[in-house]
C-alpha cells in the first residue's frame, strides 16, 4: 500500500508549478474585480460606494472617500495584473494588505473565506506567477 501512495505522490510532484500558479492568479482576481465592478457606474465610482465607505467600511486611519477611491481602484487594476502575470508579487502583495485591512477592520468573521485568499497570495508572493505570465516573458523570477 505505502508502495502505491509513493508513486502517486512522485506522480502528483511532478504538476508543474504553472497549472496552480495559473488558478491562484484567476481565481481571486476575478474576486476582487467582480466587487470592484460593484462600485462603479460606468466611468464613476457610484454614490452607493462612498456611502459604504463612511458607513460600513469606514476606518479609523483612511478618510472614507479616500479609502473608497483607493479601494476601487485597487480592485479594478490589481486582477488585471494578476491575470496577466504581470508584477505577479507585487499585485498578489497589494491585494493580501487588502485583504488584512478587509479581515480587521470592516468583516473579522470572515476568516474562512479571507484565510483562503491570503493563502493564494503567499503562494504566489512565494512561487511567482509561473511560465504562461509577462513577468517571464520580461525576464522577472517566475
């Protein structure tokens, strides 16, 4: 039996580092650009996001119309680096700094969901974006 499990396991490392690379890289930017999809209205960010901000979101350090620009924005570009491979770290850093803020400050019950975000972060912070990114086609450690 152990002699089986073995040669599973030596099977299953050989999966190259892009095929999950991709995943944590798509799965949580469609995420985060699905809820900054929310706060807009077609070139604006909407009344209804600012008045979260103040009311639901506020923070004790970020004024709230500044945090409202600041998150939007974030959600709306970051995926698309991610997406793309591109400044995989930094965009993967960003989004789990996010994250935490999320996770403190406005939702701290939501560890289940934010624990799984943040695990794909570090792992790409960690591995990179992978062969199939435009950090590897600029010569970036992937």
């Amino acid at each position: 039996m152990m002699n089986i499990i073995r040669r599973l396991d030596a099977g299953l490392a050989r999966l190259p580092w892009d095929i999950p690379a991709l995943a944590l890289r798509l799965f949580p930017a469609w995420v985060f650009f699905a809820s900054g999809l929310t706060k807009i209205e077609g070139f604006s960010i909407k009344d209804s996001t600012f008045f979260l901000f103040e009311h639901e979101y506020a923070l004790p350090v970020i004024p709230s119309e500044l945090a409202a620009v600041m998150a939007t924005t974030a959600e709306l570009t970051l995926p698309l680096f991610l997406v793309a491979g591109l400044f995989t770290r930094f965009a993967a850093l960003a989004l789990m700094g996010m994250t935490l803020v999320i996770q403190i400050f406005v939702y701290p019950d939501a560890w289940p969901t934010h624990g799984l975000w943040i695990a794909c972060f570090l792992a790409l912070i960690a591995k990179g974006a992978g062969r199939v990114s435009l950090d590897r086609m600029l010569g970036l450690r992937v």
